[in-house]
C-alpha cells in the first residue's frame, strides 16, 4: 500500500481483497447519488454498491462509494465536516433553492460584496436550519421532495447544525463562498437564510463538495477516468482496514475466526475497554465485533457483530 492523504491506497496486483473498500467519486452534475451507484456498478461489475452521504443532483464532488464489503462498513464509517464551494444567485428565488427549480419569487435587492461580508459572522457557530422542501428528509414516513413534487408543502422541523467556517471567496461573475459544516447541514437552506438578512432572495446556482470528513477531493477520480481505468483501480481504492481505522484491532486465530463466522461468542487473551473493535485474521477475515472484558478471568470475550470479510484461510 501508498500513502495518499491520510489514507493507505490498495495496490491491487498486491491484494486479494481488490474491490472491497471504498471509492472516492467526483461526481457529475445532473446525476442523481442512487444513479452514480447504478452506472458504477454497471461499470465496475461488482455486486454492490452504497454511496455515502448523499449529493443533490446538480451538485458535484465528493461522493465516497462503498464496494461489495465496503457497504456493510457504511454504518461504522465515522462522518465528519463537511466542505463546499458554491456559487450564490441574488434575486431570485426557486422551490428548490437551486437552479433546477421554478421561479418563484423575484428581488431587486443584490447585495454588494462588502454587505454579504458583514452578515456572514451570524451564521458561523450553531444555528437553526429548516431544510428545504425538495430534501430527503422523512414526513411522515414519506420523502419530503416526493411531497412537494405532488405539490404538497411538507411541514419539516427546523434543527440544530454547525457551521464551522463561513467565507466569500470572489464575487464575480457571481458570489462564490466555502463553508465548512457538520453532517445534515443544507447549503441551499443556509444560502436564503443569507438572502433573507440582506432583504432579498437567492438560490444555489453551483455547489460542489470538496470535503467530506476524511474523504478529499485529492482522493476522487471522475466518472470518466473509472471508466477507462475500470479493470485497474489501483491507487485509487481505499481499503477496508484503513477506512475502518478509527476502530481498534483484536488479532484472532483462524479457529476464532471460523467461530465467529459460525456467530459463535469466542474468548480472548485480550484486554481493553468494553466497546465495539474490528476483529482480524491471517488470511484476510475480518468482522466488526463486540469486545468485553470478563469479570472474572484475564481477557474477555467478543461477540460477532458485522461480518466483512469471511476468507480467513484466503478462499
């Protein structure tokens, strides 16, 4: 393995485990994140396919994938700050808050650089964010976006997000900003927030993710080159173990890990915090476990969790 980032990047002529792991996608504009997973699914002929914390359709950047094995780790893959650049449209506002969608309210307010400089200091720090009406966010157990489109305006609660870095960073031929926040936080609500200081209306005209926790943009490949390089993903895969690297390790033999296959509790000469670890063996086994220490005797015992990677004798 290489270093890129913060992250070890599989060689695959070096492992067996070649499309386990996840895949940092720069997405295209006009793709919805469930159709990415389809086209590279199609592409890269793997089983399955999970995306990681979903883009709107016009929006591009970073969209980590997750790979056959990689999927079942999705829940245990800690999100973090989120980074965008966007570009902001004075004047007119949409239902969708972006450029997709129908006018629906126009101004003749455009705030200088200057004014649009002064208010943003209101918005770094914890605020109260409604997300929009075309979201994903659950109604009633139904999409808040399936509602509007049916011309139902969903009644969606406003939450508590952080935004942590909120900057201008040119204002022409339109206002482009960055701001980086923590997971759940909606661009395209914040931006008529914006607009609702200044007295006016807007919308999103560009948006583009250049982080996303520990995924960089540095780390991404476009639609394009996955195509051309889809029988070769060397350099660009991110394997299980170092995406998973949070998580401490409990080394087991291979008998412990044909019994934990069989979801059989298995005792270890181990000793730590009670807590969730990522149990490994020779030959490539790996299971997201249950560890806790026992009262009793030195050790404890692990309790199987998550099964990853069953080829513990390299099948």
């Amino acid at each position: 393995m290489r270093k890129c980032g913060s992250f070890r990047i599989v060689d695959l002529d070096m492992c067996c485990h070649s499309l386990d792991g996840v895949l940092v996608l720069d997405k295209p504009e006009g793709r919805s994140s469930a159709f990415v997973d389809f086209l590279c699914k199609k592409i890269l002929g793997v089983k399955k396919i999970g995306h990681i914390g979903t883009l709107d359709p016009f929006a591009t950047g970073v969209l980590p994938l997750a790979l056959n094995a990689g999927t079942k780790a999705i829940p245990y893959i800690k999100s973090g700050r989120k980074v965008y650049d966007f570009e902001v449209r004075f004047g007119i506002k949409t239902d969708t808050a972006d450029k997709t969608g129908c006018v629906v309210s126009t101004s003749g307010i455009i705030p200088s650089a200057a004014q649009i400089e002064a208010v943003l200091p209101r918005f770094i720090g914890e605020i109260s964010q409604t997300p929009p009406a075309f979201s994903a966010i659950k109604v009633g157990g139904k999409r808040a976006y399936d509602l509007a489109r049916h011309g139902k305006i969903p009644a969606i609660k406003p939450r508590v997000v952080n935004v942590f870095d909120l900057r201008l960073l040119a204002s022409s031929p339109e206002y482009k900003l960055r701001a980086e926040v923590s997971p759940g936080t909606y661009i395209r609500a914040l931006i008529e927030d914006i607009a609702t200081a200044l007295g006016t209306v807007a919308h999103a005209s560009s948006l583009r993710r250049i982080q996303d926790g520990r995924f960089l943009l540095s780390h991404s490949i476009s639609l394009d080159a996955l195509q051309e390089r889809r029988n070769n993903l060397g350099g660009v895969l991110i394997s299980l173990e170092d995406v998973l690297d949070d998580i401490p390790v409990i080394s087991v033999s291979c008998q412990d890990a044909e019994g934990l296959l069989f979801g059989r509790c298995v005792r270890v000469d181990f000793s730590g915090d009670y807590g969730v670890y990522l149990a490994s063996a020779e030959g490539g086994f790996l299971e997201i476990v249950d560890y806790k220490k026992s009262a009793t005797n030195s050790g404890g015992i692990i309790n199987p969790r998550k099964l990853l990677r069953k080829n513990w004798k390299g099948e």
